[in-house]
C-alpha cells in the first residue's frame, strides 16, 4: 500500500521561531509560526493541514460510497472545522465539524443520509481522527 510523506522543519523557539511544511510529492510547501497556529497570523499550522485531508478523504469516501450503491454524484463538496483547544494537560484537537454538500441525481434524503454517515465511520481519515468528536452535517443540493 502507499505510504505518504510530509516534512517539516521549526527553526528557533516557540513563540518567535518560524517553521516549513513541504509534503513529499510537492504539491504543497509552506510557512508555518506560532502566530498562524494559536492566533490568526498568516501562513498555515498542522490543524489546516488534518481539516484539507479530512475534508478530502471524506469527499471520496462518499463518492465511493455512492458509486458501489448505484448512484453517480456529480459533485462533493466538503468543508473540515478542526478546533485546537486548550486543556489542563496543553491543547488538543477536540473536535471536527464535517459540512457537506453533494449533488446526486436518483437519490432521497434519507439513503443519502446513510451514505454520508457511512463515509464519516469509513473514511481512513476519520478513523485516524477518533479521538476527537466528529460531527457531521450532510445536505443533497
């Protein structure tokens, strides 16, 4: 099976150092600081980078999903909240919220429904993520 890479490199302390995401196929390489993480600096943080991937693999596993039970969607587009909170034992990623919109010609509300769940318990992704709470809110358009 494929194994992916990602890099990343942090340069000085927490608060005023300065880090570089790169990922292995180099798709992506970007700025990271302690201000784009905890704050609303620029550049990105670790917590964008789990919400694009949750957000991705939960849109193919419900395209996946739709397709092996007989329905075509013609799109998914998924949006992932991933929330860093603080705790008594330092921060944590405590919950994600799943936002949904799929256009499926043939399909009701309800077997959609139970697609989107499905996508949520089955999605690689989300499995990795259990221990947060995830949320998920699924609409046909």
């Amino acid at each position: 099976m494929a194994v992916r890479t990602a890099k990343a490199q942090w340069d000085g302390n927490l608060q005023q150092g300065r880090g570089r995401m790169s990922f292995g196929s180099g798709a992506f390489d970007g700025a990271y600081s302690f201000s784009s993480r905890f704050e609303e600096g620029t550049g990105t943080n670790p917590e964008e980078l789990i919400a694009a991937a949750h957000a991705g693999c939960f849109s193919m596993a419900l395209a996946a999903g739709l397709g092996k039970g007989g329905f075509n969607p013609e799109s998914v587009r998924t949006t992932a909240k991933v929330h860093l909170e603080k705790q008594e034992a330092g921060f944590a990623i405590t919950r994600i919220e799943l936002e949904t919109e799929a256009k499926v010609p043939g399909i009701d509300n309800g077997k959609f429904q139970e697609f989107a769940d499905g996508a949520k318990q089955g999605c690689p992704v989300s499995k990795a993520l259990a221990g947060a709470q995830i949320s998920l809110n699924a609409k046909l358009v």
